[in-house]
C-alpha cells in the first residue's frame, strides 16, 4: 500500500507537462500540446505493475488513487469504480457542504480532503469550499496533517481571496524574500521560511493577517493600473507610487503613513475579524479590543498627509505638485485624469467648473449608494466646500 501512496505523491510531483507547463492530461499524453511527459509515464506503468499486483485496498490508498484520476489511467479508474469511489467522496462532501463551517473534520476527512485539493479532480467549487473547511480547522489549531499539505491549504484560500479582486490569481512560496510576502500583478509570494515558522508555532491569526494583507496590495494595485474603480485613497495611493518613483527613500521613510500599507494593515484586522465571523470562531474580548484599537490607529493614519523628504517635513499633496507630470503619466496611470487633463500638450490640474461637470455626469451613471458616497466624496476632496452636490 505504502508503495502505492508513495508513486501517486511522485506522481502529483511531476504532472506539470514540460511541454506548455499544464497538468491535464489523457494518459500520459498532455491534452493541451500532446507531448509525452516520460517521467509521469514511468511512474505511471510502475504504478500500474504494483496495482496489478494488489487485490485489496484500504482507504488511504483509495484517496491517493482519487487524486490522481484526472489522469485518466485506466486502472486507476477500474479501481476507483469497482470501490464506487466517486460516490464515497461525493457523499463526504456533502456532508460538509450541508454542515456548512460547524463540521467536524476527523483525522481521516482531514487526510481525504488535503488530498483531494492537491489533485485537479474536483471544481472549483467544491475545492473552495473544502479549503475554507480546511483552514477552519487549522486555525482551531485541530488539523493534523503535515505542515506541506497545511501549506497547500494556505495558498488555496489566500487564492481564494485573491480571486475575489482579479483573474488567474496565483500564490507561490519562495525561498528568498526580504519580507514575509510581497506581490505583484496577479502573484502573491510568501517567504516560506516565514510560514513554516508560523506553522511551528501555531500563530495562525498572524499568518491569516499576512494573508490579507497582500490580497488588499493585489488589489491597489490592479485598481490602480486599470483605473476602473473610482475613489478617492486610489487617487492618493496613484500620487504616492508616482511619488516613490521620483523619491527612492519616500516610501521607506514614511511608512507608517504610507497610504498603501495604512490600507493594508487596516484589512489586515477587518479582514480577520470577518473570517472570525463566517467561521463561527471567537476571540477573546481582550484580542477584539486590541483590534479595535489598531484600527483606530490606521484610520487616523489614512487621514494624515504629512509627510517627510531628505529629512524635512512636506504633505504629499505639495510633494505631489512639485512633479512634473507627462502625457505618458495620465495613460499609465488611469486615475489621474479625475483630477488631471492634457492642455496644449501639458499636464494641467482642471478646473473647478470641469470637475464639477465631471461630477454630474458620473452622477448619470451611477449603480450602487456605495458608489455614489465614493464619488460624493471625491468630488468633494477635489473641489471643496464649493462641490454641488445633488
Ligand atoms: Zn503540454
Ligand atoms: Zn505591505
């Protein structure tokens, strides 16, 4: 049995095909560019031969071998059916579905359902929802499965959340990084060393907190480039990465006021304490209150303009004005026209009478109350006391 656990994990290992870097396949023929991927072939007719050779398998064996179905080999599949397999699974995951997040997770669904989110057998769906089970569990501190099947847990749920804000989201684990995670475009990178200690130690909210707080940087900074959602922090954090890009110490030196890092520090406790929440666990009132009061903190750092340059004090509004802004800058950077437009070919700020047409027409289009309080109080910030407000 233990030879057949041990081929299927080689065979999660290597299902990446060297030829377009999917991992579907027929046989052990890549369906997407039809290469052969030789390795998985030679663990897969090992696999075969030692199957062949066994008349009766217990449960764990039967788990190993449902993860790896979708590789379609056919004695995989006779195996699994003869056992009626899918509908076992089927029925676990029903299960869980219907107990929502008060499901008990024993020692041997926690072994079935780590296997099944590393094998691509189940939708997306179904995947999800195991995880967030998965991750229930582990913050209970309850889940007894290895600390690399833990890690895979992880990466699915801060995908999940990931995929709440962009497409194709990916997280990895790195072996060298100056910080616990950073991210960027659709990625978000954890240093795995970090995580493991985390893992050691059982701190799971710190490690939930990490989590959130890179999500909240994939999305600044999707928002950022396409422009498509409109507020006014956007606007602030657009000016303050032009800012970083023509003042290399800005951001290290003002950190704490940064307006990136003051939002995602702020999810990183209103992000934890809706978990806690869609996961029916509690915290203790002295943690809750310490949360509250950090994100006090935070909200009063995103109000605060000052800032420091080569060691004297500015705002970033007169740091932003003092940059001479291109054509170039309005296109790469969306936002900017809110407030910015091309006369003659520079950049001038519009005028007052131009925002407040630019805010009439938003008001034609707009779809939820939540967008109409973002755009009232962007106008506002533009154009002051003197907005129009209708
Ligand atoms: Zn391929
Ligand atoms: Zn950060």
């Amino acid at each position: 049995m233990d030879e057949i656990i041990r081929l299927c994990e080689e065979i999660k290992d290597n299902k990446k095909c060297l030829g377009c870097g999917a991992s579907k396949y027929d046989g052990c023929e890549c369906i997407y560019c039809g290469s052969i991927n030789d390795k998985l072939k030679v663990l897969a007719d090992n696999l075969i031969s030692v199957l062949n050779n066994t008349t009766d398998f217990d449960n764990k064996t039967l788990i190993n071998l449902f993860s790896i179905k979708d590789l379609n080999i056919k004695e995989v599949n006779v195996i699994l059916d003869r056992y009626n397999f899918d509908n076992v699974i089927d029925s676990r995951i029903d299960n869980l579905i219907q107990n929502r997040f008060s499901a008990t997770i024993t020692n041997d669904d926690a072994y079935l359902f780590s296997a099944l989110i590393e094998g691509n057998t189940l939708n997306r769906q179904n995947i999800d929802f195991i995880t967030m089970n998965l991750m229930r569990f582990m913050i209970m501190g309850k889940l007894d499965i290895s600390n690399e099947k833990k890690k895979v847990v992880i990466k699915n749920f801060t995908e999940i959340f990931m995929r709440d804000k962009i497409k194709n989201p990916i997280c990895i684990y790195s072996g060298k990084l100056d910080a616990q995670g950073d991210s960027f475009y659709n990625i978000i990178r954890f240093n795995e060393a970090d995580i493991d200690k985390l893992l050691e130690e059982g701190d799971y909210i710190e490690l939930l907190r990490l989590i959130f707080h890179e999500c909240t940087h994939i999305h600044q900074h999707y928002c950022i480039d396409k422009g498509s959602l409109i507020n006014y922090l956007l606007l602030l954090q657009t000016k303050e990465q032009i800012i970083r890009n023509n003042y290399p110490n800005y951001y290290r030196d003002n950190y704490k006021l940064y307006l990136e890092e003051v939002e995602a520090r702020y999810n990183e406790y209103y992000s934890l304490l809706q978990i806690m929440q869609v996961f029916g666990l509690k915290m203790s009132d002295k943690s809750i209150s310490v949360l509250n009061e950090e994100m006090i903190n935070e909200n009063k750092n995103m109000e605060d303009r000052r800032r420091v340059i080569n060691g004297n004090q500015t705002t970033l509004d007169e740091v932003f004005d003092s940059i001479k802004l291109s054509a170039n800058d309005l296109y790469k950077y969306p936002l900017l026209n809110l407030e910015y437009k091309i006369d003659n070919g520079n950049v001038v700020k519009k005028s007052v009478d131009e925002l407040q047409r630019d805010y009439d027409a938003y008001l034609q289009n707009i779809k939820t109350p939540k967008e109409k309080e973002e755009i009232d109080y962007l106008y506002s910030r533009l154009i002051g006391e003197k907005v129009n407000k209708k």
